[in-house]
C-alpha cells in the first residue's frame, strides 16, 4: 500500500513537471491551429519553421549570443576564479560576495542599468550590446561553478609541476586546468542556458532589427503564437534533453574502477580510452561553436554587406502596416527595412527620449508629438524630399496644428472620431447629441469607454467646453455629470463596447470610428454618429527622431507611404481612416468609400478636437476626478 | 671538509605581520643528508619552501654552488621536491608521471622509457607504469613521487615530510629506503620532519628549530646527548629537565641534594638547567640511592618499563628493564657523565638562541 502511493507521489509530480512540455510537443505535431483541437499528426510546423527567415534569424541569433557570451564568460570567469582563489581571506570574501550580487540582483533593473551605461557610453544598441549584457551576467555563473573546484586543487601539484621544470603556464594547463575542467564545463553550460532563455535583459539592451527567440516569440504573442514556436520549442527541449543524457550516460573520469580500465588498456595498447564525455565536452562541444561561429560569420557578413549603411530604420505599432508595403519598398528603392513595434506610445517614448536607439521614422499619436517636439526630440521633414505630401488632404493637415502648429514635423498616417455606436433597432430616435447617454430610457444599455480623457471628453463636450480643459470648475462639473451617469452605465469597458454591441446586448456605446467600420459590417443594425456638439479626433501621424542616422532614406519612405496605391494598400490592411485623398478615390467599395464613418464630412470633423498634452499636474486632476466617478 | 651547496644568508620571512623566520644562516655540505627538525610552525617547511623556489624571503639570500638564486623561479632550479602529501598528477599513469620532467627537458624517448624503469627499480615499483595514483597505497604513491624527482638528476632533494602521512610500520621501512637510496644516488637530501626518531635515524646533520630560530645544528649523537638548552633536550627524546645549582666544577644540587658531575666552567653558585635522560636514571635499593622515592607510575613499552618515581617533589621519568612495583620504595642514583648541564637562559626571548657559524 505505502509502496502504491510512493509510485502514485512519484507519477503525479513528474506529470506536474512534464505535463506542460508534452502538451508543447503534441501541439507542435497538430495540424489543426487551434490549440484546443487535435487535427491529425502534420511535420507542416516543422517545415514551414525552417522556411520562416524571421524566427530561423532570431533562433540563430540567440545561438550565436549564446555561444559567444557563454565561451567570453568562460575564459573571463576562469580567469577571475584564479585570481580571487590567490586573494587573502578578506579579499577574497569581499570579492566573492561582489561577484555574487548580479546573480541576485532583480534581472529588470539589471537590463535598465545596462542599458543606461551602454547610452552613457554612447554604444548604439543592437548585437554588440546584446552580446555585452550577456557576458556580464553570465560571468558570475561561471565564477560560481569554478571557484568551489579551484578550492579543491591541491598547491602542491602544481608546485610540483613548477618544481619539474615546467613553466607556471604549462604547469597550470597540466595540473590546475584538468582539475577544473568540470567546474568549468558545467559554467559554460550554465552560462550557455542562461543566455538561451534570457529575455528581460535582452529586452532592454538590443537595438531594432535584431532579435534573440525570447524576444521574437514575445513579439509575436501579440498576434498569437504561431505553431511553428511550437515545433521550435520541441527542438530545443530535446536537443538539450539529449545534450544531458550524454553527459551524465558518459562513464566519469575519476572513478577508481574506471582508472583500472583505463590502465589495463593503456597497458595493452599503449593508447589512452577516450571517453564520451570528453568527447562531448572537450571536442563535440567547441567543434560545433567554431562551426555555428563559422556559419554565422559568413552569413551575417554577407547580409551586412548587401544591406550597407544603405537602410532605414522603422519603428510603428504592432499591425500598423501592411508587410508587402514594406517588401515593396525594399524592392524598388534597394534600401534595406530594419522594421521594430512598440505597444503605446508611453513604451515608445522613454526610447526615442533616451537616445539608446536612433530611428529613422516612427509614428506617434497626437498628444505625443507635441510633447516630443516640446522635448526638441524631432526634426523638420523637408517636404522637397515627400513630395506625395500633396496626396494628404488639407483639412488634415489643419487638425493636426493642434499638435504640430506649423505643420514642418508631421505627416498624419491614419485617423479617426471617436463617436456614438447606436442600434437602429433599439433606439427609434435620431441620435445627434451626447444627450442620449444620459437617458434613463437607456438605463443598462449604455456602454462608455473606460478611459480617463474619453470619459471626460464625453462629458465636457457635452457641456460645451474643450476637451482639454484644465478649469477646475468645468472639470468639477464633468465629474457630476458623469457621477450622475453612472446608474444608467451598464459597463465601462474598452474592448468589449465592440463585441457586446454586434451580440445586441447594448444600445448606445462610446466607440472609435475605426471600430465602427468594423461593427457596421457583423451587424447592420449599428450605427456611427459624431454628436453635433462635436467630440475627439485623433492622429498618428509619422515624424522623424533628432538623432535619426538615415533621415533622406526616412523620407523616401514616407514619401513612399504617402503614395496613393501604398497608402490604399496599408488602409485596406489596417482600417483605420486615411488622411490620404487620393487614396480615398481609388477605393473601389463605395459603401466605405462615400461611408460618413470612415471619411467623415469637413464639417463634423471642424466640429472635433484632438487631446492634447496637458502635463503632469493636470494629468493627476483628470485621474483623481475619473477615480472618484469610479468609486462613487 | 666538502664544500657549500646550498647557503642561506640573512634570510627573513614573514606573513601577514608573522614573523616565520627572523635572520637565519644555513648551510648544506654536498652530499649530506641533513634534517630539519621541529614542532609545526617552527619554521622548517618555509626554510625548505625558500630552497625550493616557492617561496621568496623578505630579505636575506640564498645561494646554489656559490651563485645567487634568490631570484630564480622554482622551474629553474637544479633541486626537486618530494612533497608530504606526494602531489601526484592524477590525471596522469606513473609512468606519465615519472616522464613528466625529461619531457619538459625534450629528453628522447628511448632515453625517458630506460629512466622510468630504472627509476621504478629503484623505489621497488616495477611493472607500476600503467597504473594511475589512485590506485596505488600511500607508501607506493609516495615512492613514485620519489621517482618522478629523482629521475631529473638533481643535485639535492628537498623532501617534505615525505612519510608524515604513513603508518609506523611503513615509515619505518621507508626510511632505510630512503638512506638506501640516499646512498645509492650519492645526492645531497634535504629533509622537513617533525618525528625527532626519524631524524635521528636517518641523518648526517639535524638542524633543530623552534619559533623560526635555529636552536642548535649537529650530527643526531651530538644533538641527543648533548643538547645545548631545554628545547632541544625536551623535543629530542624523553627527559627529565630539572632545576639546578652549580656549586662549584663538577657538583651540581638538584632538589636539594649534590650529585658529581663531569661539567666545568659554569661558575659557582650559579643556577642551570640539568637534563638527565630516563634510561640513564638508575633505581636501586633506597638504601643506596643518592635519593629516595616512590614508584607512582608503571606502563610496559615492550623494550622497557617507563615508570614514574616521586621523589624530592619531582616526577622522574625512569626507564628500566627491571620491574619495579607501583608503591615501592626505590633509591635513585645518576652516574655522573649521564648529567647534562645547561645554562639557564636569562629570558624567555633567549629561549630561542640563534646559531651563528
């Protein structure tokens, strides 16, 4: 009984420790993509993993990283470990602590503090850095597996050696190194994994356009996991599994039974037995770093010289362009896209204010133009190079002097009204006015934005006033307004308004006009309007950084962007309104053509305002008053 | 007289504000077996460590034939060292081992293969080529570390407490091994130990230390029956150390009662400290002894009894191959040639007395 529930014990934690790897492997063999399925056995991840440049580039990135970090660390931390060996006490336990802290230190502020020192110094971020960040923490490990084996060596063979005649560096390779050896290997190893799997640091310290496995799989989570990490992930799991197996099936060096073997042979051959773990420690393990290191020298020198300086880095939001855009420009200008995404503006913002990068061009919001040209992080476009700035209507160009007053720093990429998303089958009347949202008819089908500036734009314009005021009074009188509200509120919620309101399961809904082209189209029930007291309008618009290092290159891409059949591809692929006029008239459907949601008329929009910067301390008010509608 | 090989002049060594050894003079004839001698921490490892190159004085010199080495690394030196815990390469065969000097010298092979033979020979270690360190005993390790230094032909051996770590019985063998091969060489040994038996077995010239000075030098009789202070005569043997008073040339009172002796030149009325050996304490009838006491103590060592008898206040440590029992009375009797005297040192810093030439 007691021997039943050992194995029972046993069982359950090996299913715990293992039971989320198999379900990775089983999945990477499903040929259906959802991952609750299972849709027959397929190799097709498999294939199309070795077929996908991006994640083979990242994979051998993070391998090359990791050799070189691993194999720097190494000789490093080895040499460390002797140098602190030979130290006094005190010194020694100063400088062992010392080393220690990296490893204990939070991996976050590891990477800013990395980060930081590499802008410092003014090393640009990108490989190098990577590969820099990567020693640095690796170093400890490998002081930690040599240093405790260090302890262990006798002086006195190594005086031997000396007293033999040898030279100390000879002396030290025949008697220290082999004893060593495995506090060595094992850092090595040690460091190798840590490379491997590191993301938080890698995150901070490496530049656009390159990118470890960690990094790429994280970005690629935003729109999903692919299948093919799957196929990935299997691979590594097993090459690693395998990589232990061969070290520990190996028979160990030191075991006074195999020393008897081994001087039977040698007394019968005159040769020495080789031994697996030698073998892999000693030969396989270095034979595939110079082969990997080889490779990857060729192939990296190759793809540096045919991209040259001659090149232009991107950095957009996530699915904010269409791939073949950006394919297409490669192919007709020769000028190589280094392409990165950020999530929001708040994440974009520290790393063009830090200057760890420089881009060429990126696309912020509104609000955020205006305080980086405040910030004097921009500089001019000279529209000579962007002459295509003609296909972008006037009426565009006008709004956005609300954040770019002169109109030298921006070119408006995509834009939107935020508005009222009505069901025509539940609300009988003619929606022209913030009013309807506080109408008690509605009580429980009113759906508002949960967003501090929306909320409070809902209700200031509906009081007539800006939407960025910083009146105290108006503001107190938005809260109450909004307080007042709150019984008639079903929900406040971001992403939902769109989806509760295609099920029916609201009336009225605050929602951005991009959403609304969308909506229209699941459910023909829903209708957009922009309220006659007019409402927000918002840009992302394209500028280009102070520090940019290709900024003609930068300007041949948003001339390129600014081209009517580039500017028609990109809002077929991201939906959101298009300032471009002439990319509005070749849109073939009409409906979405002439549609008021997507193209509303000058009037509605003259009607709206952006949001614009309004600095801390006013930020602070708006948030306090949004918290106590919240909680009221 | 043969001459200098190796000269330590002036040579001081500290560590960490320790002071090890504080202006020592040495020298070593050629061919000599000469013992350093020494409770641990006296300072006989760091003499030898200095010889050998491993460590580097604070001040003083050290010369080889005549020439200055001081500065010389270990790898240049024309010595070897035979360590206490034999220091094997265990990564390495015996004969890997043995080879390892004559490969780093680019000896020929033929010439390597006929050096580890004889050398095996000599330590009784044939056919031990192919064999790795840890699989050989203590007593073979230490023999193929013998090998491997004496293969290289040096001109002196400097061996560690080379038998601290074996059992009597194999240490005891080892040590004729050793004067045999001593012999056998004709090379100057150096060598550490802290079992004054062994030294006194084995060398031409013991170098008695203590607390880094160099209490007396000279051949094992000399040192063991003329020990010239309380050091050397407690550290070398067993012995009854006592109080005393030179009356007068050739009488001595010790506890109160005069006992002839063969010293002269001490002075009258001077106090010294008198050395008499156990085996040279004579018990007899109480009758006839020059004092009385009782039989305290009795233990059997095989060769003898060690007993001890009270008498006059004084434990004395008697051995005798005459059984006397625990609680009789007993005389005592010393013959006068058996009774040392030796100054009394006037401090405790003069406990240590540095040994010029």
């Amino acid at each position: 009984m007691k021997k039943i529930l050992k194995r029972i014990y046993m069982i359950l934690i090996l299913f715990l420790l293992y039971a989320p790897i198999a379900t990775l492997i089983v999945l990477s063999f499903n040929s259906s993509k959802s991952r609750a399925k299972w849709g027959g056995f397929t190799l097709d991840w498999y294939s199309s993993l070795f077929q996908n440049n991006e994640i083979m580039e990242a994979f051998y990135t993070t391998l090359l990283v990791a050799l070189l970090a691993a194999a720097i660390a190494t000789l490093i931390g080895t040499l460390a470990a002797i140098g602190i060996h030979a130290m006094g006490k005190k010194a020694r336990t100063i400088f062992t602590g010392i080393t220690n802290i990296p490893m204990l230190n939070s991996e976050i502020v590891m990477g800013v503090s990395l980060m930081l020192l590499f802008i410092i110094l003014r090393i640009r971020l990108g490989f190098s850095t990577i590969l820099l960040a990567h020693i640095t923490f690796d170093i400890p490990y490998v002081i930690l597996n040599v240093l405790p084996k260090m302890k262990q060596t006798d002086r006195n063979v190594y005086e031997a050696a000396l007293d033999l005649g040898a030279t100390p560096f000879y002396a030290f390779r025949k008697t220290i190194l082999p004893d060593i050896m495995p506090g060595i290997s094992s850092g090595f190893l040690l460091s190798f994994t840590m490379s491997l799997d590191d993301f938080v640091i890698t995150y901070f310290t490496k530049g656009p356009g390159v990118d470890t496995l960690s990094t790429k799989i994280y970005s690629e989570v935003r729109k999903g996991i692919k299948p093919e990490i799957y196929a990935l992930s299997t691979i590594l799991f097993v090459s690693v599994m395998l990589l232990l197996l061969l070290i520990n099936l190996a028979p160990s060096k030191e075991s006074p039974k195999e020393l008897e073997k081994d001087s039977r042979y040698l007394a019968k051959t005159g040769h020495r037995r080789i031994f697996t773990r030698h073998m892999v420690i000693g030969r396989l393990v270095p034979g595939l770093l110079i082969v990997v290191l080889a490779a990857g020298g060729i192939y990296y020198g190759g793809k540096t010289t045919a991209a040259g300086q001659n090149q232009v880095i991107v950095y957009n939001w996530g699915e904010y362009i269409d791939p073949d855009v950006l394919t297409q420009f490669e192919e007709e200008t020769g000028i190589h896209v280094i392409y990165e995404e950020y999530e929001t503006n708040e994440i974009m913002y520290p790393k063009i204010k830090a200057g760890a990068v420089a881009y060429d061009c990126v696309c912020p919001s509104d609000y955020m133009i205006q305080k980086m040209i405040d910030n004097d992080l921009l500089q001019k476009i000279d529209f000579d190079n962007v002459p295509n700035i003609k296909n972008i209507g006037e009426i565009y160009e006008k709004a956005s002097q609300a954040f770019d007053p002169t109109n030298e720093y921006s070119i408006p990429y995509c834009w939107g009204t935020m508005g009222i998303l009505y069901n025509t089958k539940m609300v009988d009347e003619p929606v022209t006015s913030w009013k309807i949202l506080w109408d008690s008819k509605y009580k429980d089908s009113i759906l508002m934005q949960d967003s501090v500036r929306d909320a409070f734009c809902v209700a200031l314009k509906y009081l007539g006033y800006s939407a960025n005021t910083t009146n105290m009074q108006e503001l107190q009188e938005a809260k109450d307004l909004l307080i007042a509200q709150k019984p008639l509120v079903q929900a406040y919620v971001i992403d939902q308004v769109r989806d509760k309101m295609i099920g029916n399961e609201a009336a009225l809904g605050v929602i951005y006009s991009g959403e609304a082209i969308y909506t229209a189209r699941e459910n023909p029930d829903l209708a957009y309007v922009v309220p006659d007291e007019g409402s927000n309008v918002w840009f992302d618009s394209w500028v280009i950084p102070k520090n940019a290092p290709h900024k003609e290159n930068a300007e041949k891409f948003l001339n390129f962007l600014c081209r009517p059949d580039i500017a028609l591809k990109n809002f077929e692929y991201i939906t959101y309104s298009t300032p471009n006029v002439a990319a509005q008239q070749l849109i073939e459907d009409p409906d979405i053509r002439d549609s008021q949601v997507a193209f509303p008329d000058d009037a509605t929009l003259e009607r709206c305002e952006t949001y614009s910067y309004l600095g801390a301390d006013a930020e602070e008010i708006y948030n306090d008053l949004w918290n106590e509608v919240k909680s009221s | 007289m043969k001459n200098k090989l190796i000269d330590l002049v002036n040579i001081t060594k500290s560590y960490d504000g320790v002071t090890i050894l504080d202006d020592l003079n040495l020298y070593i004839r050629e061919n000599e077996f000469l013992t350093l001698l020494g409770p641990s921490g006296c300072g006989k490892t760091t003499t030898l460590r200095i010889m050998g190159g491993f460590e580097h004085p604070d001040s003083g010199k050290v010369l080889f034939d005549g020439k200055d080495i001081t500065e010389l690394p270990p790898n240049k030196r024309q010595l070897n060292t035979v360590f206490q815990k034999y220091a094997l390469f265990p990564h390495m065969s015996v004969a890997e081992n043995i080879a390892f000097g004559l490969k780093i010298r680019n000896k020929p092979q033929a010439y390597i293969n006929d050096k580890i033979r004889y050398a095996l020979k000599l330590v009784n270690m044939d056919g031990a080529e192919n064999r790795y360190p840890a699989s050989l005993s203590g007593g073979q390790q230490q023999r193929v570390a013998i090998a491997r230094a004496i293969v290289n032909e040096p001109k002196v051996l400097l061996l560690d407490e080379p038998l601290g770590a074996l059992d009597l019985k194999l240490r005891q063998d080892m040590q004729y091994e050793l004067m045999r091969l001593k012999n056998e060489l004709g090379i100057t040994f150096v060598y550490v130990t802290h079992d004054q038996e062994e030294a006194l077995t084995m060398s031409d010239t013991i170098v008695v230390m203590n607390q880094g000075y160099i209490q007396q030098v000279g051949t094992p009789e000399d040192i063991y029956n003329e020990p010239q202070n309380a050091f050397v005569a407690d550290f070398i043997g067993d012995s009854n150390i006592l109080d005393g008073r030179m009356i007068q040339d050739k009488l001595v009172e010790i506890l109160g009662v005069k006992f002839p002796c063969v010293d002269t030149g001490f002075g009258e009325n001077r106090p010294v400290d008198v050395v008499i050996r156990p085996e040279d304490v004579e018990l007899v009838k109480p009758e006839d002894g020059q004092l009385t006491g009782r039989v305290t103590s009795l233990i059997f060592k095989g060769v003898h009894y060690e007993m001890e008898v009270r008498a006059n206040g004084f434990d004395w440590l008697v051995h005798s191959t005459r059984l006397q029992e625990v609680g009789s009375e007993v005389g005592i009797t010393v013959d006068p040639f058996n009774i040392q005297i030796m100054n009394k040192p006037e401090s405790t810093d003069e406990e240590a007395v540095p040994v010029g030439e």
